[in-house]
C-alpha cells in the first residue's frame, strides 16, 4: 500500500510539473508576442551576396544571428536567385526585401522563423501576432498502414516541445497556430506538416532512403551513419531473412564488400572459412566475433531470425578498440529486441524444402571407359588388352551401372522454423523467441544430419535514470554422421566404373577388382555412426545509470558456457567375397567443458558546446577468462548388443584407454574513444586498447593499439549547395591504426611437460613416457598497422548510394613455427619471425526506387584484396601439397603455387629428341612439355614456377528486390573474379595411379594427332614413362581459373492484402518458394569453384577432387506471418 501511495505521488508530482511548464511556457509565449515585431526590428546584419540561392541566404542570416529557419526546401528552391547588399540593416527589412523578390513570406515564432509560399506578389515579413494554441491529435502509420509505436512529434524550433506516439501511433501535442510539426521514426523519412485550424492530423511516413539517420553498430555502442569515419559495412536483417541456410556464416557469404565466406564442402554441419580482407597473417586468419556486445561465441551457434543487424568492422580506425583480437577484422552481431509502447507480436516465420546433390561430374559409360583404358594401356607399352572385344561388347549389352557416387545419396529434406513473441511498455521490452533448424544428410542409410535448437530471452527495463538490459540464449546442436572419412567414401565411391554394382540380389555388399576390401554402401548403411551433442547457454547483463545528462556509467557482465560431447560406434561390416572388414568395433566417447567470462565496466560522455561542437567519450576496463577441459575414453573389442542400455557395450578391461587436458587464459583490457564533430561537417575520432594477455611473459605481456579517423563532408559547405539535387551527401574519411594478434596456445613463453603412452616397450609391455616443449620466452603480439580512405557518397535525394574504400595493411612479428626435421624429437613454440603486406580496395552501391505501383532496389559489391610476404628473415620454405607445391617467401603471395609450367605438348618424335624433358625418361609425342627455365636442356626442379595464389580475388555480390503491389521477387547472386585453383588426383588424371579406374566426360579432351591442342596430355598407363612425365610432375596442369557466378538464392512472394489479414486476425502473412544454388557460371564445370583448398588456418582441406561432399540444390516454400 505504501509503495502504491509513493507511486501515485510522484505520477501527480510529475502531472502538476507537466501542467507548470505549459503554463509558464504560455506566460513566456504571451510575454514575447509583442516584442517579437521589436525584436526583427532590433537585428542587424551586414553582408553581401549576388545572384546567391534563398537557401544560401537564409543560412548566411543563421550565422549572423540567432533566429532559425525552418522551411520546405523544395518551396525554398524553385525561387529566383537573390542579390543583396546590407549594412547594419534591421532583419526586418531584409526579409521584407527578400519577400518582394521570391514571393515568400515568413512569420516568426520565439527563435524561429517560419518560411512559406506567399499568396501575393507583394508580402511583407511579419511577426508573430497574438497566436492560438491548438491541441493535436493523430495517427502516425507506416506506408502499409501500421501504426508506428514510439514515433517522435516535435514542434520544429522547439524541441523541448514534444511527444512520441502509443501503442497504436497515437499522439497528443499542443502547438501553435502556423507551428511546424516534425514527425520521425527510425529508418523512415521525417516529415514536416503546418498547423493550421485543423485539431487532427494524421501521417503517413514512408521508408527513407538516406541513410545519414541509419544506426550504426560500431564498437562498444552506436553512431549514426553520418558520423561514422571507419570502414563499418552494416548488413540488416532484410538481406539475411528468408535464405534457406543451416548456419548463420552462410547467411553472411556476399552481402558486404570483401567478407569472404567459402565452404569447404556441403555436409550438413560442415566447416566454413570466414575472412574479411583477405590474408594479413600466415595463421588463422578468422575475424574476432562479438554477440551482443560481448566478445566470443560461436558464430555458426546463432539463430539467422534472431538477429537484427551484423557489423563488419574492417579497419583500424572501427576495429582498434578490440585491440589484440582485431587484426583480422571484427564482426558484431545483435540481435533482436522489443519496442517501447507496442503491443505483444507473435511471428512465425518457416521455410521447408528439399536438398538435391549436385555432381558437376559424370564417369563416362561402362563400355567407352573399357575402350580407355585400352588404349591406355596400349599407349604404355602393353601388348595385351585389358579387356576384349567381347568383354566390351558385353558390358555394352547390358548397359550402364548405378554409378557408386549417385547411388550413396538421396534427396534430402532441410526445414527452418522460428517463433517469436515481443512488444514493450513505457519502460520496458521483450523479446522470447524459439528456432528449430534440421537439415538431413544426404547420405543413405540410418537417418544423419545437423539438427539445431535455439531459445532466446532479451529483456530491457528503464527505473528512472537507470536502465537494464539482459539476453540469455540457451542452443543445443546436434550432428550425426557415419563413423568413417566422408573423404575415403566419396572418392571409393567416384573412382569405380559404370559396370560394377554395390548390392547383389540377395542383399550382399560387393567388394570388386578396384575396391577389394568394402564399398561405400555397406559402410553407410551398417558401418556404424557418429554423434556430436553441443550445449551452449550464451547471455549477458548490463546497468547502465545516467549520473547526468551528459555522463553515464555502464557494466556489462557476459558469460559463454559450453559442453561439446562426441559418442562414435564402428561396426565391421561382411562383404561379399571379401568378408568382414572393419575396425576392432571400437567406441570412442569424448568431452569437452568449457566457460568464458566477460566483464565490463565503461563511463561514456556526449555533450554539444554553443550547438556546433560535439564531444563523444567512452573509457572502460574488461576482463576475460577462458578455461575448458576434456576427457576422451576410447575401447576396442567392443559389442553393441551386450553391456548396459546406457553403454551398449561389454568390454575387456585391457582394451580401452583414456586421456585428459585442459587449458585456462585471461586478458585484461583499458580500452577508449573520444570522437568529435564539428557542424556536422568535420570529423575527428581516436580510439585506444591497452591488453594485457597471460600467453606472454610479464615484462611483455602489455600491448597498446591506437587508431585516429578524421572525416570530411564535403557536401556541408556552401559552394556544394548548387549542386544537391545531384549530390545529396559527399563524406571523404581516413584512418591509420595498430591492431593486434594473440592466436597463439597458451604459455609458450614456458617449458611444459606432456605425458604419453607407449614411449617403448620392456618386458612385452608398453611404458609411459614424459616429453617436453620448447619455450620461446620473447613470444609477444603481432601487429598489424592498417591505412584507410573512402568516401561516401549519395545521389538523387538519397535514392542512389555509394560507398568507395582503399586499405593498406602491414603485419609484422608475425608468430610462424619453425620447421624442424622429424629426427629433433619436438616441436619449437611459434617466433615471431614474418611480416606480411596486404592491400585492395572495395566497392558497394544501392539504388532504391519507390514507385506508385513498384519499388525496387539494386545493391552491388566488389571488392579486392592481394597479399605479399615481406619479410621471412631470408627463409624459403616449400611445402608440398599433393601435386604441387606452395611457397613461404618474401616477395611472394602466401601460399603462391609452384611447379613446373607446361608448354604445350609434343606434337612429334622430331620434338621429343630435340625439346628439353626430366632425364631418363622415354616420353612420347602427346606428353607433357615443360618451359626450360635455366635452358640447360633438362626439366628439374630449377625449372619450376611461381604461379597464383589459391584466394578469392574480385570477390563481388549482387542482389535485386522488386515489389509490384502484392508480389514480390528477390535474387540474390554472387562470385569470384579471379582465383587459381588447385585441382587433384583424379578429377585431372585419368584412371587415377591405378587406383582409380575411371574416367570422366571433362577427361575425353586428351591429346590425339587429331586434337593436338587439348587440355589434358595422352592416355597412358601408371607406371609408364609418359605417366611419370605428365602426371608424376606438378604443374600448372593442376591450376585451373576458378572465376565464377552463382545465382544463390530466388525468392518469389505474395504477401495478402491488409483487407484480408485483418479478417483473418493477421496483420501480414506472406507466402514464398525459395531456391538455393540454382546457376552456376565457370570455366571449371566438373567441381565446385566455390570450394577451398584451405580452412582459416591455412591448412589444407583437400576439397577439389572428387572426395568432395556434393553441393545442393534447395528448392522449398516459406511463411511468414505476424500475428
């Protein structure tokens, strides 16, 4: 009862304070009706303009004095040009002049005066007379009808004078007679209505298409777009809605200029490399991800219809105040949340459909691979044929197998459903939000696939001058696949001809001349399976208290908590006539715990000086802790039938082993920004991180990484006021700034000790043993200094954007292991012993046109980036890679390709005896010819080449949206400009090292005297002589040009009328069929050029042959309602 008594209290305390205002707000309007006329009157000016633009005029009078002007630029703009010369004139009679020259007339209300269209030739400016007070009521809607919750209505001049609509875009305002109301909401255009007699005015506003007013996330809090000086690309919800993907990094590939994502397969759960600007390091080379505001996380754990917004922070300038962590770009992610003042919305938005494989390859048939290798044989030296004329005939006869590829998979069925209920009060919002995401394999046998479930919570609260905000997100993944290499099965299964079957008739798994020990269907199919289970409970909470109005002082206290659980059978399998093959029925079961924690403490300052000057400051201290630990059982001899239900399995108890680790770091941080303005026009911004990471020694373990921005708008100044009904906004920006990296394990500054089974054996026993690592005490940070300029730019009000970036970055100390031969009996820690350069440039633009019966909107991006290693103390190191080679060397991009460049081929004997070839080797008219490097008559290894490196380059994305009334169509594609890649084994040699015997339709362009300008050398058999020279020897045979463009997604919609949702209890319902990899354009058209040789790591993925999990094809239906 008490606290209801103080609650009625202060509402009446508030109600009189309100009802005071407005009465000595009324005092003070009636005390300055009379002297407002006195007051024009009483101000002069000097200064001189000729055949100036009204608007030009109007603002040289605003800096002359202290009146305000507020008018319809439009009205403003189609008047004639003035000339006009004053001095010490009263105002009165220069805008008494101005009147009689544009037909304008203006009328002052306190500080501001009010400009319009006058109904005579001849209007004289007049103050103020005793005016009337109106009470305004209305609706504020979006241009569907909506109402817009928490929209702003203030008089304009007066800002202090304002309210912001309901639940239902409802308001209330008082204003004078000839007063200017200005309406506003996020991300839609303002508008401006007089008040006229009328007690009623309701408004419509419409989507803006300037985004000077758009909110950018940036680090630690926001700024608007117009005030931004980073390189900050931010992609909104409405680009990553709607895509049929299992994860959110696949949502992301193509939608901001030089973020690269590329998949290294499509098996469900399967890895995908994340990098913005390309290559800067010779480690990982991932992007620090920040949820929420707290740093970490998985990515790839999120809910793509939880989020509202990504920021990509790409340069020193956006990215240095996340200090050592930000070297290789920043991506912050937040995600949903409810508004004020609305009332519950329930959405539900679902996507179902189907997953078909796609193979870019086809063996040729039964018969024509028979004839091959034939003349394959025959073109090594062989007097006998591999198969006879009868042989041929009959696998001809009965015509074509199931190819093993095909016949190991199935369409698959992926569906995507999310359910959200938000809304707020006054002071509060909420959001709670459920999403299930199932994409099946599309291997056969026993059900597999990814399967993901996600809770959400985000809840905010205000008290007074306090507010709190809280996100909690609970996600359980789970990933079941077969117990083998998906590698080892897709390449047994492509490298067996059109004449062999898996399954017999009576139900036997076949084991054959090329696969003599299993088949890939019977390891599918009863070879046993493997089980991740992912728990992941992510969330933070924050205070933050007003202490003034300038001052404030936020905590944030943040938590990731993790438990990644992996269970693996295998089974042995019987195969026909081989008999039973597989493992000693092994089980495997690991775990891995872990907890991060983040805390934060930031004071954060925003204050405008004499309305020219504003100083924004942020200074805060962090913590972080890091620590997991993992235990793994694994047992032999294993049988499922036996043992508990719970294990499944009886043992002996000489036949398991187990092993345990953990690991634990820290980080503390200081960390700031002071930014300020100037008018709107000049820009300045330094920001700071000072960290302290536990990976190095004390004395080295601080590291400071600073960055300075500076932004110009050019389209501020006076001289551009002629040219804005082109040039809307022109805002150039650079920045210069050190980032940092600490991807390093943990205390290699120490000597550690590990123990090991199996050290050697005594007495018919294994003995344990202990080893050592290496410590490198002067182990500390790489840095990174980056260089930045763009420019930002919007034409046509708005309608047309573009945005121009160009960045220069130099790593240094940059942490390499070195490499140390087998015999030295460990490894060294990492030194910090390389520097890498790496620049390129970027390019986006948007055109949005909103039309009485369309609207549509066009965005592209293209970028480039290319990488060089400066300095790697004079070291050269070659690694092999499969055929090929990549090199580590200074002046070489990382992981540039060598071997030997080709030449054509030889075309005959007379070419052979006199051309340079490998020594002792017989090669013949149709093999391989070499460029003689050093021209000493003999291909070796002095002969070889520096070709391309295997990263994307001309990276571009490209989507288009059109709505016609109901209807609604969204493409969205994307590629690659320019890439070298690598390409292996058997998807280039034929009947690959006699493991392989198969050939593939891209293969029949082979040199013949008939085709001497073939792609691929002649047939010949492995162990043969050509066979050594052609396939033997990396080339660039092995390189191909992996440009292409990809049509990702369509979406074709229908969204049902208002008239009808309404009835219906709906306020939108929209219907859609969505396709997913449905075109692809590439001189590579046998593998997928989308995929990486490389994880983020750099390490090899082993990708582009044909061990590669086929890419899918989606075609499915979506729903979208809100209730």
């Amino acid at each position: 009862m008490k606290q209801k008594l103080l609650v009625f209290r202060k509402k009446l305390l508030m109600r009189c304070l309100f009802l005071l205002m407005c009465m000595t707000g009324g005092l003070a309007h009636q005390q300055t009706f009379g002297s407002q006329q006195k007051d024009l009157e009483s101000v002069f000016v000097t200064f001189a303009l000729e055949d100036a633009p009204v608007e030009k005029v109007l603002r040289a009078i605003e800096q002359k004095t202290d009146f305000r002007f507020a008018f319809d630029l439009d009205q403003v703009r189609n008047t004639p040009l003035v000339s006009i010369s004053v001095k010490e004139q009263s105002l009165l009679s220069v805008l008494e002049d101005i009147s009689s020259k544009t037909h304008l007339k203006f009328k002052q209300i306190n500080s501001t005066i009010h400009v319009s269209k006058a109904s005579s030739k001849a209007q004289k400016a007049e103050g103020p007379s005793q005016l009337a007070f109106i009470q305004v009521t209305g609706k504020v809607l979006d241009d569907t009808g909506e109402p817009l919750p928490g929209a702003s209505v203030v008089v304009e001049g007066e800002p202090s004078k304002g309210t912001v609509t309901d639940i239902d875009g409802n308001y209330s305002i008082e204003a004078a007679e000839g007063a200017t109301l200005v309406f506003s909401y996020i991300g839609f255009e303002s508008k401006k209505v007089v008040v006229g007699s009328q007690s009623t005015i309701n408004v419509t506003l419409t989507m803006s298409t300037s985004s000077l007013e758009e909110v950018v996330v940036v680090g630690y809090g926001t700024q608007k777009k117009l005030s931004v000086v980073g390189a900050v690309d931010q992609v909104g919800q409405e680009k990553l809605e709607g895509r049929p993907v299992a994860t959110m990094s696949q949502a992301l590939q193509g939608v901001s200029a030089n973020l690269i994502v590329q998949q290294r397969n499509s098996e469900p759960g399967a890895g995908i490399n994340l990098n913005i600007r390309g290559i800067s390091t010779l480690g990982d080379n991932s992007p620090l991800i920040v949820i929420d505001g707290v740093i970490g996380g998985d990515i790839n754990l999120l809910n793509p219809s939880d989020i509202e917004s990504v920021s990509v922070l790409k340069d020193a300038g956006s990215a240095a105040i996340y200090g050592s962590r930000a070297n290789n770009g920043v991506v912050l992610i937040t995600t949903k949340q409810g508004k004020k003042n609305s009332r519950p919305k329930v959405t539900y938005n679902g996507l179902v459909g189907v997953n078909t494989p796609q193979f870019f390859t086809q063996p040729v048939h039964g018969y024509q691979n028979a004839m091959l290798r034939n003349e394959s044989a025959f073109n090594a030296g062989r007097s006998e044929a591999v198969f006879s004329p009868e042989e041929i005939r009959q696998i001809r006869e009965n015509g074509d197998t199931e190819w093993f590829a095909k016949e190991i998979f199935k369409n698959a069925l992926q569906q995507n459903h999310n359910l959200s209920v938000s809304g707020g009060g006054e002071n509060s919002t909420y959001l709670v939000s459920a999403g299930y995401t199932d994409q099946r394999s599309n291997f056969v046998g026993p059900e597999k696939g990814y399967t993901r479930y996600n809770f959400r919570m985000n809840l905010t609260n205000e008290f007074g001058r306090f507010k709190m905000s809280s996100r909690l997100a609970y996600t359980r993944r789970l990933i079941k696949d077969h117990s083998f290499s998906s590698g080892t099965l897709m390449a047994d299964a492509n490298r067996v001809p059109l004449y062999y079957n898996q399954k017999d008739s009576l139900g036997r798994y076949l084991t054959n001349d090329i696969l003599q020990q299993f088949n890939p269907l019977g390891i599918l199919e009863k070879g046993g399976f493997r089980e991740h289970i992912d728990d992941n409970v992510f969330g933070n909470i924050s205070g933050e208290l007003k202490l003034t109005n300038d001052l404030k002082m936020r905590g944030v206290f943040g938590f990731n908590m993790y438990s990644n659980n992996m269970y693996a059978r295998t089974m042995q399998v019987d195969f026909y006539p081989r008999g039973i093959y597989g493992g000693d029925r092994n089980t495997t079961d690991e775990s891995r715990k872990g907890l991060d924690l983040n805390s934060q403490l930031m004071l954060q300052y925003n204050k405008v000086f004499a309305e020219r000057h504003e100083v924004n400051a942020l200074l805060g201290v962090s913590n972080e802790n890091h620590g997991d630990r993992g235990v793994g059982i694994y047992k032999r001899f294993t049988d499922p039938e036996l043992g508990t239900p719970i294990t499944e399995t009886i043992i002996n108890p000489d036949s398991y082993n187990s092993n345990q680790s953990s690991s634990e770091n820290s980080l503390n941080s200081l960390f700031g920004r002071v930014s300020y303005d100037l008018d709107k026009k000049y820009f300045a911004e330094f920001s700071f991180r000072y960290d302290g990471s536990s990976k190095f020694r004390e004395d080295i373990r601080w590291g400071f990484f600073p960055s300075a921005s500076i932004g110009y708008r050019i389209s501020e100044e006076d001289f551009m006021s002629n040219y804005r009904d082109r040039f809307g906004e022109v805002k150039i920006r650079s920045s210069y700034g050190v980032l940092g990296n600490q991807n390093v394990g943990n205390y290699q500054y120490q000597t550690t000790f590990f123990t090991f089974q199996n050290a050697y054996g005594f007495n018919n026993a294994a003995v344990g043993g202990t080893g050592f690592n290496y410590a490198n005490p002067n182990i500390q940070w790489e840095r990174a200094a980056t260089f930045n300029i763009g420019a930002d730019l919007d034409f046509l009000d708005g309608a047309l954007t573009l945005s121009l970036d160009y960045f220069d970055k130099v790593t240094s100390d940059i942490l390499v292991p070195p490499a140390v031969p087998g015999v030295f009996g460990t490894s060294l820690p990492d030194f910090n012993s390389g520097k890498v350069g790496n620049k390129g440039w970027e390019i986006t633009t948007t055109y949005r046109h909103r039309g009485d019966l369309f609207e549509h909107t066009f965005s592209f991006n293209l970028a480039d980036s290319k990488n060089k290693v400066l300095d790697f103390q004079g070291e050269e190191r070659l690694t092999g890679l499969e055929e090929l080679q990549v090199l580590l060397k200074e002046g070489y991009p990382f992981n540039s390709y060598v071997g030997l460049k080709r030449d054509g081929y030889f075309q005959n004997i007379d070419e052979v005896e006199s051309g340079a070839k490998p020594e002792g080797l017989n090669v013949q008219p149709g093999d391989n010819r070499y460029v003689d490097v050093d021209g000493n008559g003999v291909i070796n290894d002095d002969d070889k080449y520096v070709f391309g490196n295997p990263f994307p380059r001309m990276t571009f994305g490209l989507t288009y949206n059109v709505r016609v009334k109901g209807f609604d169509l969204n493409v969205f594609a994307q590629g690659v400009g320019s890439r070298s890649m690598m390409i292996r084994g058997e998807m280039v040699e034929p009947f690959h090292y006699n493991y392989g015997m198969t050939m593939y339709e891209h293969q029949l362009d082979y040199w013949t005297p008939q085709n001497p300008d073939a792609r691929y050398p002649r047939l010949a058999d492995n162990g043969s002589q050509s066979n050594t020279n052609n396939f033997r020897r990396g080339s660039d045979m092995y390189l191909f040009d992996a440009a292409y463009l990809r049509l990702k997604n369509v979406q074709v919609g229908y969204t049902l009328p208002k008239s009808l949702t309404e009835k219906l209890g709906m306020q939108n319902c929209r219907a859609y069929l969505s396709g997913q990899n449905l075109f692809t354009l590439s001189k590579v058209d046998f593998v997928d050029p989308e995929l990486s040789e490389f994880d983020n790591s750099m390490r090899s993925g082993g990708a582009n042959s044909a061990r590669a999990y086929p890419t899918m094809v989606y075609y499915g239906f979506g729903l979208d309602i809100t209730f």
